[in-house]
C-alpha cells in the first residue's frame, strides 16, 4: 500500500472512532404507550415528552437511543412489547403510560428503572409502598385517586339533577382500576341521591347492546372512567349515548371533540412535560426508588353547552363558572 493511500485510510478510521464511541456511550430509552400509533393526542404527548429530553440535552440518534411501541389497548401487543423492549432493546430507563402497560413493564423487568404516567392511586394498585420513598425501580406521574369517582357522579348529578341511576362503563382488561374508581362512586352514591352500577364490557357488540339496555332505565347517567378501550371509540360512544339521550361524564378529552356532554380529569399533558426531568436524573445515575411519586396538580372541567341543549339540559349557572372551557 502507498504511504499515501495509508495516511488516507487511517485518516477515515481515525474520523469514524468518535461516532462509535458515541453510540457505544449513547443511552437507551424504551416507551410503552398506550395510544394508537394514529392517536393524535398520543403524537402530541410524546411530542412534548421528547421536546423536554432535547431542553435537557437528551437527543435522539446521537447520546440517546430512543424505542416507542404502541400498544392501542391491545392485551397481546402489551406484552409482547413489554417483553421485547426489556429482552431485546436493553433500555437504561422505560417510560411505561397507563396501569395494563405498567403491569407488563412490572412483569418483564424488576431492575430496569420504570417512569410511569397516566397509572392512578399506584399505592393502592401495589405498584409502589408509598409516595414519598416509592423504593424498588418504579416511581412516576399518578392519575388523581380513586375518590374522584365520586366527583364525576357528583357532576353528573348537578348537570342533570333528576338522575337517579349512574353507570359507569369500562373495560376490565385494559382498565382494571375503572372498578376502583366504580367503588368510590358507589361510597359517595347516598349522599348524592343515586345508585351506582357497573357495567364492564369486552367488545365493541357488548358496548352497543349495554348503552341499547341503559336507554330504557328511567333517569340514567354514565360514567366513562379513564381507559384506553373506551377512549378508542370515543366517537362512537358519543354518538350512540347521544342517540339514546343519556347525559354522560368522561375522562377523557377525546371524548368532548366528539361532541362528549362533560368532561373532568386531570392534565394528561402536564405528567410528559415533568417526566422527562425525572428520566434525566435516572439516566444520570439517580435511584427512581427515591425520586417521589408526583400527583397530578391541574385539572379541567369542560362543558360542551350545545350538547346539553340537544339533551334538554339547561346548564346550572355553577356549572358555568366552574368550567375551565365551555363548548357552545
């Protein structure tokens, strides 16, 4: 070989060494969501998690690897993603969102450092001992306590005072703390004048037939908790409960863009902008046992007034001036 060619191929050797340094120094970053991958509000939260990463110098391709599934509330997918970020992809950290994606997180890796959103009351689910000193490899951003399913009755009844029957419709498979919060409701249910029923349904048939069924309950309400089975047919669910005239509360706002009669939850965005400050303490070596878990701090109320008209409901002056937005 002439010295020449020699110099020039160490020379190309020598350029190439700082990227491979780079991606051997480079973190990984495994997310499990539990939107649709064409989830509009799930590309927005992700989008501002990623925006916080990049703020505290976390980029992706360069110093860290980032993986993101998307489970869409399917059973089978959570696992399979679950077991193939932790078996294959090998992340220093997993940002896991909602409880049926925690469990599987939970399952596949006792090590891996977890940062949770969207997983309420995660004491009373078992995932942590207690707030403060969360312990073990799991802390994060918690959904409001189970009681405030006694607030969503407790709207629904002031919006429509003649309720007598509240139903709160879930999913069990993807939304197992929907009974949690079904079981708050039903505490507070006599000091609101109502009783409290569930309904859990597994399919699309079984959604349509319990809504057809509740139609013919004199004085019904529904509940729609957080859950990702419900909030995927969101429009459906709205325009069937308006067919039927029910007056319905949801968790999700999702549902208000269809047209959805009240929504109450917490800031779903507000857990993805604080979450990313939690994943760079991890990665730079902090323990997730003594980060706390943080509950939620904003939440919002919004009344769709049009809907309420359509259903006969004159919208209570209190309601009004709750509202963070009112939809006309």
């Amino acid at each position: 070989m002439k010295r020449r060619e020699f110099i020039t191929l160490l020379g190309g050797a020598a350029a190439a060494w700082p990227l491979v340094a780079l991606a051997q120094q480079a973190k990984r970053l495994g997310v499990l969501s539990g939107a649709a991958a064409s989830s509009t509000a799930g590309q927005n939260i992700l989008t501002d998690f990623l925006q916080g990463l990049r703020k505290l110098g976390w980029k992706d391709g360069e110093n860290i690897q980032i993986e993101v599934r998307w489970s869409a509330a399917d059973p089978r997918l959570i696992e399979a993603y679950a077991s193939d970020l932790v078996g294959l992809f090998k992340p220093d950290v997993l940002l896991s969102a909602t409880t049926v994606n925690l469990l599987a997180l939970q399952r596949a890796t006792r090590d891996i450092p977890i940062v949770f959103t969207e997983v309420s009351d995660p004491v009373a689910q078992g995932f942590v001992p207690n707030l403060i000193r969360p312990g073990g490899n799991i802390t994060g951003f918690a959904n409001p306590e189970f009681s405030i399913g006694g607030k969503w009755v407790d709207l629904l009844k002031q919006m429509a005072p003649s309720i007598v029957q509240v139903t709160f419709v879930y999913n069990l498979k993807t939304s197992p703390q929907s009974a949690l919060y079904a079981a708050a409701a039903e505490a507070a249910a006599p000091s609101l004048g109502v009783q409290v029923v569930r309904a859990a349904v597994d399919s699309t048939e079984e959604l349509e037939a319990t809504l057809a069924r509740l139609a013919g309950v004199p004085n019904a309400g529904l509940v729609f908790p957080i859950g990702l089975y419900t909030t995927l047919r969101a429009k459906l669910i709205v325009e069937t409960v308006a067919r039927y005239q029910l007056p319905a509360i949801y968790a999700a706002e999702s549902f208000m863009a269809e047209g959805g009669l009240m929504y109450y939850f917490n800031d779903l965005s507000e857990p993805y902008r604080l979450a990313p400050y939690y994943v760079d303490r991890i990665l730079k070596g902090a323990n997730p046992g003594d980060l706390p878990v943080q509950l939620p701090k904003t939440f919002r109320l919004v009344i769709n007034r049009k809907t309420a008209k359509a259903l006969g409901i004159d919208v209570p002056l209190g309601l009004l001036l709750a509202a963070d937005e009112v939809i006309e």
